[in-house]
C-alpha cells in the first residue's frame, strides 16, 4: 500500500497546555509502540497559540480500522482519555472533541 | 545537514477561498522548482475551516537565507503577493500577514 498523509486539528485548553507538552516530550513508550505496530510513521505535532496541527504518515491499507483497533488496547484508552481531556474543539466542529481531519490541498514530493 | 521539519499556519479569506485551493492545484511550475532547488521536499498544505497547516522538510542548511533569497526572484515575489492577498492572519499574529511558524511538541519517527 502506498503512504498516506494525515493532517489533523485541535485546540488546547489553557489549564492543560504545560500537561500537554510535558507529556509529549515523554509520551508513554508503550503508545510509540502501538504507533509503530499500525504503520504510522513521521508523526509530528506543531503547536502555535492555542492551535495544534498534527502530521503523520501511514503505510497500512486501513487507517480507520488500525485506529480504531489501537483505541481499545487499554493502555492507550488510558491515554487518550487523559489527552482529549486537554482539548477544546476546533471551530465549528463542537461535535468532536477531538482531533479533526483536515483536507490536503497542495502536496510536492 | 539533516532534515529538519517545519509546521506553519494561516487562516484564509472566505472570498478568496477557492482562488487559493484552485492555484495550489495547479502551483505554477516555477515555484515548484525553485522550492526544490533550495531542497524543500514533501510539502504539504492542508486546509480545515479557514485554517490552513503547511508541512514540510528542509534539506539544506540556512532556510530563513535560502527561502528569502528565494523571495527575491521575480516570479516567485509575483506568485507569493498573489497568495499572501488570500490570508488572514493567524490569532494574535496580527503583525504577520502570512504563515506563522509552529512549534514542534512531538515527533515519532
């Protein structure tokens, strides 16, 4: 299967920001793991005010089943719990409290 | 020099939106090859609401003199006005009227 970008959006909450960004220089190892075992590599997130941007890259043939998959491994149920418990909703999108997809408009190799 | 990643962010004009996603369509060529020349690789814009995330990875080894110098060639200042007319800034960068820059809190290779 070929590689697949991902762009994704959220906005953390101001009480949390310091949480988050300590926990995402440390991220549990056992979270990196799971990552790699669904093919996603490249992860990155970017923060700007209140704003985050996620990129990542998947090299599976069914993200939304991988996803979905790793979410009831219970150590990473636990840990998002915890993360979407940092985020506000992106604008307009008050019906996910968690990150939104975004749609690639432009890509160069 | 090794690789290093930029996030970016922007938010876009509502009347300007489809201008913007059309051009990025079809980047002229000169502007693609001008960002390869100063090794710019696996770019991405994406787009969610009116908030735009660019990603991309840098090869060379001064970005802020490669990418003003190539600012400074004709065609690319001509591609670039055209652009920066469809942004909005970013919250609480009013002073910027094009991309900001993010941090990066994560990454996973």
């Amino acid at each position: 299967m070929a590689m697949q970008r991902y762009g994704m959006a959220v906005r953390l909450k101001d009480e949390k920001r310091q949480y988050y960004i300590e926990n995402h220089a440390n991220v549990w190892p056992e979270i990196l793991e799971e990552l790699k075992k669904i093919n996603v590599q490249n992860y990155s997130i970017f923060l700007k005010e209140d704003f985050m941007f996620g990129y990542l890259e998947y090299t599976g043939n069914d993200f939304d089943g991988d996803m979905g998959n790793m979410q009831q491994i219970p150590i990473v149920e636990k840990w998002t719990k915890l993360m979407i418990d940092c985020f506000n909703p992106f604008p307009n999108n008050e019906d996910n409290n968690s990150w939104v997809m975004m749609d690639e408009i432009f890509h160069l190799d």
